[in-house]
C-alpha cells in the first residue's frame, strides 16, 4: 500500500509535465541545484534525504535533529563549483535551528558578439547565499520555515535578493513520510536593468522505510514544479547492510543534464561520508560529489 501510494503521488506530478508560462523570467537557478552527495545519488529526492543539508531543500526535515556539521565541495560540469557548509542544533524540546553557507562559481565563460572560433573576452559568474532556518516537531507534523540572503555577480552586473522557503512533514506511520515545501519564494530583483522572478518551486515527495532480509531498505520520490521550467522527478532507493555502510541508486525524470546516479555512504563513530556518482548527458561529463558531517 505504501509503494502504491508513491507511485501514485509520482505520476500525479508528472502528468502535469510541461514548462511554465514564465518560463525564462527565473533568476538565481543555483537554489534549483540539489546540494549534498546523499540527495544526488538519491536521484535528487532532498525534500525527504536532506538530513543534515536539509536546509537547502525542506527546512521541515531539520525538526528532531541533534547537533551536527556538515561540509562539502563539487565540481560540476565545466569549471562550475559548488560548496556548501551547514550547522544545526537543537533550541528546547520543540524547536531546532539551522545555519548554512552556500556559493557556486564558474570561471571562463566564452563571450562573443559575433559567431566565431575565438571569443572577444572571458568572463566568471558567482552566486552566494546565507541561509537561516528553524523547524518544530509536533507529534506527527514537522513545520519549518527558511530565509535566504542571495548575492549573483556576473561579469560586470550584480544584484542582491532576499527569499523564504517553507516546509511541511506529515508522519502516518514510523516507516513513511509525506512532504511539501515552498521554496524561493521572495520579491522580483533587478539584474541589468531588467526585473525577474525568484524561480518559485513546489516540491511533493514520499519516503517508505522498512526491514528487508540482509538490511534495511528506503524508497523515496519527488516532484518538483518550478516556476520557469517544467516538472521534473526523481526516484531514489537505498539498502544498508550494516547500521555503518549504505548503498544508494536513483534516477531523475525530465531532468536534461542526466538521469542515473549512484552512490554510497559510510559512518565511523560520528562521522559520516557520502558519495555520488552522477553521469550528465549531452557531453556535459560526469561529476564525482562528496560530503562529511559530523554529530557534535
């Protein structure tokens, strides 16, 4: 029953495919790039495997959570790198709290004002946000709530921005979670005297945990409409063998820079270290991510 649910929430979302009418007016499509090696592997399902870096993807998951640190750094297609920091802490018996650090760069952009082999010049573009959060546990229901500062350069033009996100966590049972989140919500800026939109996301998604023989097995998905593309979705599975060691498959739908992934992740006393392995499409090559969090 539960799997039959998943399913069902997965190509409800689907079935509503297509781009946005305001497509092309969203600003800022770093916030739309997942963050941490478990949630890449996991075909991108961080609305319900954010853990630690859950701040990026739905602030309700940070609810329950004790002290912990997490770090990571990937470099995506190109000379595109992303790196990231993470803290959260407990605030009483209801409440947990959560900071986090966030920039993607990229180096050497060809630039060209007519069609030639040789570009006039090149330049960097730089994106970065400061991230807030604080989320409650209230029997069955998680609420959270984030807010984002953002900074964009891009060559010679910058602008500045401000946005909330929103998350939702229901708990039928111990084994399954169903989520939503809001997120990028914030005011219209202004980029080269041109004004555009956050891109404004809505993100659906399940999780079934439960005892398989030799381990335990996790089945997640989400869905994701964004408000300057079209849906997309992404399926993640997990098995652990052992309390310390886990292995993870996933696979991403409508999504043009890749489908599969892969990945696994170990923990040794407090630490834990996660990896993916994610091919992209259309020659943009194949990207190797790593994250480390420790519990405090």
């Amino acid at each position: 029953m539960n799997k039959t649910l998943l399913i069902l929430l997965i190509l409800a979302g689907l079935s509503t495919a297509g781009v946005y009418r305001d497509s092309g007016l969203g600003l800022y499509p770093f916030l739309k790039m997942d963050v941490g090696a478990r949630v890449a592997a996991l075909g991108g399902t961080g609305a319900v495997n954010g853990d630690e870096l859950a701040i990026f993807s739905n602030p309700a998951l940070i609810a329950g959570m004790g002290t912990s640190l997490s770090a990571g750094h990937n470099q995506w297609f190109g000379t595109t790198i992303q790196n990231y920091v993470a803290a959260t802490s407990q605030l009483g018996s209801i409440f947990t709290g959560s900071l986090a650090l966030r920039s993607v760069s990229t180096t050497g952009i060809e630039y060209r004002e007519t069609p030639t082999s040789d570009p006039v010049d090149t330049f960097n573009a730089t994106d970065f946000s400061a991230n807030g959060a604080v989320a409650a546990r209230m029997g069955r229901f998680d609420a959270g709530i984030g807010f984002k500062l953002i900074h964009e350069k891009i060559w010679l033009e910058s602008s500045n921005g401000w946005a909330v996100d929103l998350g939702f966590n229901y708990h039928p049972h111990s084994s399954l979670v169903f989520s939503a989140a809001y997120l990028h919500s914030g005011p219209s800026v202004t980029m080269i005297e041109e004004e555009f939109r956050f891109p404004r996301t809505w993100v659906f998604a399940s999780r079934w945990n439960g005892e398989v023989p030799f381990g335990s097995l996790s089945l997640s998905g989400q869905i994701m409409r964004p408000l300057d593309n079209r849906t997309n979705a992404g399926f993640g599975v997990e098995f652990s063998p052992l309390t310390w060691a886990s292995l993870r498959g996933g696979w991403k739908i409508n999504d043009d820079s890749g489908d599969l992934t892969a990945g696994a992740g170990v923990s040794v006393k407090s630490w834990t270290l996660d990896y993916a392995f994610v091919p992209g499409d259309f020659s943009l090559g194949t990207t190797h991510r790593f994250s480390l969090s420790r519990s405090l």
